[in-house]
C-alpha cells in the first residue's frame, strides 16, 4: 500500500555485484524489500544480471555531447533514471571505486542532456527530479584505510551523484572492514539498512 497522502514513489535500485550469494546481493534484496513494503514503485536493476554493457565505445565517446542523439545506444537505461523519483546505488567497493558495472553505467548513461547539462562549460544539474539519492556499500578494509585514500566511493556518491541530483535526502550507509566482519555485524547492518530505508 502507498504510505497514506502521499503520492507514489518510484525508485530505480541499481546492483552491482555478480554473485547472487553474495552480501551486496542481500542488502539489495533488503532494500528492494523495503521500498516495495513502503509501497513504493520499484524499477530494480540488476546491472549484472541484466548483462548491462558497461564499456563506452569510441562512437559512443564521439557522439558525447551531440545532444540527444548521445542517448541511443542506452535509450532504455536513460528513461529509467528519468522516471525516477529515488535513486539507491547497491555496491560493493573495488579498489576504492565503484564496481566496473556501475562506473560503466554511469559513463554510459549519466550523459550530457541527461544527468546535467552543460552550461558555459559548467555543469547543470539536470536530475532534479531524484529527491532521495542513497548508496549502500561494503568496503573490505577499515574505514581508518578508506580514509587514508580520501574514501573515493563516499566522495563519488555525497558529491558528484548529489551534485547532478540535488536531493532533499540522501543516506551514505556504509559497512567497512567486511574482511573481518562478524555474522552479527551483518545482520545489524542490514538491519540498519532497512531502518533507512523505510525512513528515506
Ligand atoms: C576486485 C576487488 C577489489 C577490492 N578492492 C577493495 C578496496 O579497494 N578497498 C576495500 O576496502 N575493499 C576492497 N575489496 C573488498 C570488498 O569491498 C569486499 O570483498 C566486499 O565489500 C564484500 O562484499 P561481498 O561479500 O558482498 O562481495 C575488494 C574486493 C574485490 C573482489
């Protein structure tokens, strides 16, 4: 049921781990779960088993900036982050970055006339209509480590994401030092994660 008054949601959950038993996977089955309990509409992607092509070719980057035309090759993939209401990134973290998968769809699909405009050179936001941004990510090493490297996924998502989207909410929810985590730590995250959730 939709939350009463309130006009309907539509949130787009973008996965990217390629196991199915993996973490990643169930904080993303918590999340889809979630929203869907909120009575949300949920556009849930998984970039993997989607066989998401994330590579931007080199006609792809020649036609970059040729608005609209830039949008063909992922025509699909655009009108979904533009249906969006509500954006959730389900990542694990790789070399303090976003998984291939998901970097490619953000260079793939985040182009010019779509994810911002740009504007004497300067970049527009042009997602506006995102009003709740969140990431949920695990990192293997400690928080202490992901900082030492300035924690380029948090910074990736907090600033560069909310840059394009501007949005009312947003949650970094972020579960570090995995390679040591206990069954309890897991389950209170994703524990967390679905309190967010319901709260986003
Ligand atoms: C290719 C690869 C690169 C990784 N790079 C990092 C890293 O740079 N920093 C880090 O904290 N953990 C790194 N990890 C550990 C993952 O973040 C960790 O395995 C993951 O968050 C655990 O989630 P999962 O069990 O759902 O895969 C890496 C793991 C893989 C497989």
């Amino acid at each position: 049921m939709p939350e009463s008054g309130a006009q309907m949601t539509r949130a787009l959950v973008l996965s990217a781990h390629p196991c199915p038993e993996s973490f990643s996977q169930a904080l993303h089955a918590k999340v889809v779960e979630t929203l869907e309990g909120r009575g949300w509409e949920v556009d849930d992607c998984d970039l993997y088993a989607e066989g998401f092509q994330p590579v931007l070719t080199e006609a792809e980057r020649r036609a970059y900036h040729d608005e609209p035309e830039n949008i063909e090759p992922v025509r699909d993939y655009v009108e979904r982050v533009q249906a969006a209401d509500a954006l959730v990134m389900v990542f694990p973290v790789w070399n303090f970055g976003y998984p291939a998968m998901l970097k490619g769809f953000l260079d793939r699909v985040f182009l010019p006339g779509v994810s911002f405009k740009l504007v004497d050179g300067k970049v527009k936001p042009n997602l506006t209509h995102i009003r709740k941004l969140a990431a949920v990510t695990t990192y293997g090493g400690t928080r202490l480590r992901a900082m030492l490297v300035g924690d380029p996924p948090r910074k990736c998502v907090t600033r560069a994401v909310w840059h394009v989207c501007r949005p009312s909410r947003m949650r970094y929810l972020a579960l570090y030092d995995m390679n040591r985590a206990t069954d309890s730590a897991r389950r209170s995250f994703l524990n967390k994660v679905s309190f967010e959730m319901r709260g986003l």
